[in-house]
C-alpha cells in the first residue's frame, strides 16, 4: 500500500462512511430505521470483538438492543435491494479488466432447529457434519480489490418441505428447494443482468457441472471449475489423443507436462504447485450463443500438490491461445473468497447473527458486506494517495486496511454520524 499521512486516512474514512450512511438512508422509509441501520454499520465496524445485539448497542449508547433488532426484524425493508447497492458501490472503485467471479459456500454453526435452514449438514468450515446453517456467497476479485457481492441462505428439503417451520421463521411462500449449484447459477445470472464486468467464474467441484458450464458458454464468460478425479474427458478432433477419468489422465502424463507455478500469494509465500493443462477441443463461440464469435478452447487443468502429491482438477473454457499461467491465476483467486470468510467472520461479526427469521438472516449478511464492501473501497482508494508518511504510521495503517486491528477501523467513528448530501 502507498504509504500516506494519518490525517489523510481518517479523513478518507470519515468521509466514505458518510458517503454510504447517506446512500443507505434511500433503503428505509422511516428515518429512525436508517438511523439504526447506520448505527448497525457502525457497530461491525467497531472494535468489538463479538457484533452481539448488546455489544453492538453498548457501542452506540443505547440502553439494549431492541433498536438495532429492529433493523432485522420489525422494519420493513429489502434486504436484496441492499445487496445489489452493495454490489455497484464496490464495483465503482474495484472492477478492473480481467476480473473473476468466485462461487463458494460457508458455513455458520448454530445449535437448536428454529434458526432458519439451520440443519445436520457438512460444512467445510468445520471439516465434519455438523449443525449448521450454509451460505452460498459470490465475490468479485480483481487486481483492485475483492468483495462479496450476492449471498443466498441454502434451505435444505426439510425445512421447504415444512410448512410450520417455515411460517415460523417467515420464508417466503414462493420460495422453494433448490440446489447449492441451482443457486450459483442464480448468481451468476443476477451478475450477467446487472452488468457485473467479469471475464472469469472460478468454484470448487460444487459447482463444476453441465448447467453452469453451459451457462457460462453461452454468456461469453471463461471458467476454470473443480470436478471429480472419477469425471470422464476426452478430446476432440485436431487434439491429442486423451480419452478416461480426471485421475486416469493425470497418472498417464509425462514429466515434462508438468509446469511448476504459484497460484498467488499467501500468508506463506506464493503458493506453489506442479500443473498441467491438457486441451481437448475447439470450438467456435457461436455455437452456443449467435451474439459470439471467435474460437474457445475446452481443457482440463491439473494442480499436483508438491508435499504429498494429491491431485486436483478443473475442467475449463477459455478463449483459444490462452495460456496456463493465466488459468493458473484464475483458479488461484479462489483463495481469495476464503480469506474474506476469515476476515468476515472474525473482524466483522458475519457468524454473530442472532436472528431466526429468514429475511433477519439476509439482512444481517447484507449489512455485513456494505461493512467488507467499505473497507475493501477505502483500502484501494488510500492506494491512490500519494503523500509521504513515516514508516511506523505505514504499519499501522496496512494493519488497518487488512481489517487485522478493529480498533484502527473504529477511529472515525466519533464524526461517522454526521449527515451528509455528497452523492455516493
């Protein structure tokens, strides 16, 4: 980060969080609400270490939580028309030429049967089958930034096949099952809608399947998804001959076709992995929508973990030519949803939500991604400055950027309240 002046940064924080408590207001019809939810912002911004009811309205010098409950419960208000604000507040600052579209789910442990689609289901956030709610999540990643951009509660048949539980945690009448990937795929085309620039999807094997696959054929976009070692591929006329499993392909490669690269950075060093990439067909654009041209190529990617030797494997479409350094880069952004689950569950209370209610549910995530959607904006924006600063002031604010000292992102709090006409 370009270091700048302590003055400057307050100054920029300040001046951002009245930007986006302003742009908030026009949610809510009551001001008394906004004034709430702006104080909400504020609490998962604060340097609490739980975003409790109570911590939150200890912070903001209230006698309980009941006016802050509100803001999830009682009032009346979209929780999706505040996802999508969230979703072109952050991309005014962060999108960027290249950028990917990572689909990824998360899980949120909660004891009892009445939270909504709390149920006994895997979540690799505990590594087991527990009880717990699950979250789909899209993130936008480019090389200015990353932020959530669409989440969706995953409502296993139990709960959409019982009518008493979902009166009683208000879920929708017209809302039925649908899948994790049925989701994903519901994301996607909210983003295609919106005009989301993106020219990548990056997912595990989840949402490695046909319908997403020929989704995103069709849009025009590239993708590098996970599948299984037992999935079949085979190549086509004009590519080398390769016909079985992921697994068995991979086994059956020379040493030479193996390509040490890192997938990005992490808290380690870059991330290093022996590769492969095999192409198996070319095929022209057009086929799958009359508004594309030019070649597209279908592969399959291959990582080899270096201690152990495991195998992972993406099937991938891409424009001919491209290069498996780039599809390396693509596949490696996937990390990148992973530390904002981190960042969000720790640093700003995503797991603390204590409501039931299914629109409780997505109104507190929501509100939780404007809080991860400001930080990522002002961190990109404090990029631009370019005054000069002490080293020591330079430490402290990377720290505080990375959304590692709570107590830094909490310092313009004392002048956040102030109203404000600057137009977002």
């Amino acid at each position: 980060m370009t270091g700048v002046a302590i003055e400057q940064m307050l100054e920029l924080w300040c001046v951002e969080l009245r930007q986006v408590k302003a742009h908030l207001k026009s949610l809510f019809a009551h001001p008394s609400i906004a004034a709430s939810a702006a104080a909400f912002l504020d609490g998962l911004l604060g340097p609490e270490r739980r975003k409790t009811g109570w911590m939150r309205a200890e912070a903001a010098g209230d006698p309980g939580p009941w006016r802050q409950q509100a803001v999830l419960g009682r009032s009346h208000w979209d929780a999706d028309a505040l996802r999508d604000m969230v979703r072109d507040y952050a991309l005014e600052t962060l999108a960027s030429p290249g950028a990917v579209l990572v689909l990824d789910e998360t899980g949120f442990l909660k004891q009892g049967q009445h939270s909504c689609g709390v149920a006994r289901q895997y979540t690799g956030s505990a590594g087991k089958i527990t009880s717990c709610q699950i979250d789909v999540f899209a993130a936008y990643v480019s090389d200015t930034g990353c932020t959530f951009i669409d989440r969706q509660l995953y409502l296993p048949k139990d709960w959409t096949n019982d009518t008493i539980r979902r009166q009683a945690a208000h879920v929708p009448a017209s809302l039925r099952f649908v899948t994790k990937t049925e989701i994903a795929a519901q994301m996607i085309a909210r983003a295609l809608a919106a005009g989301v620039p993106f020219d990548w999807v990056a997912a595990d094997t989840i949402y490695g399947v046909r319908a997403v696959e020929m989704q995103l054929r069709r849009a025009g976009k590239g993708y590098v998804l996970g599948v299984h070692a037992t999935d079949q591929f085979s190549s086509w006329i004009g590519k080398p001959d390769v016909a079985g499993t992921a697994e068995q392909i991979a086994q059956e490669l020379a040493p030479g076709a193996w390509k040490r690269l890192s997938a990005g950075d992490g808290t380690k060093g870059a991330r290093l992995y022996d590769w492969a990439y095999i192409e198996l067909a070319d095929l022209e654009a057009e086929e799958y929508s009359d508004d594309l041209t030019g070649l597209w190529t279908r592969g399959l990617l291959i990582r080899r973990n270096l201690s152990d030797g495991d195998l992972a494997f993406f099937s991938t479409w891409c424009p001919a030519g491209t290069s498996i350094e780039e599809l390396v880069r693509v596949e490696g952004q996937r990390w990148a949803i992973e530390d904002a689950f981190e960042t969000a569950k720790t640093e700003l209370g995503l797991t603390h939500n204590e409501t039931r209610s299914c629109h409780g549910w997505h109104r507190h995530v929501s509100l939780v991604m404007l809080a991860f959607a400001m930080m990522a904006v002002v961190r990109q924006r404090a990029n631009t400055l370019t005054s000069p600063q002490k080293r020591s002031d330079e430490a402290r604010l990377q720290r505080w950027c990375d959304g590692l000292s709570r107590k830094s992102a909490a310092w313009p709090h004392a002048s956040s309240n102030a109203g404000s006409s600057l137009p977002l």
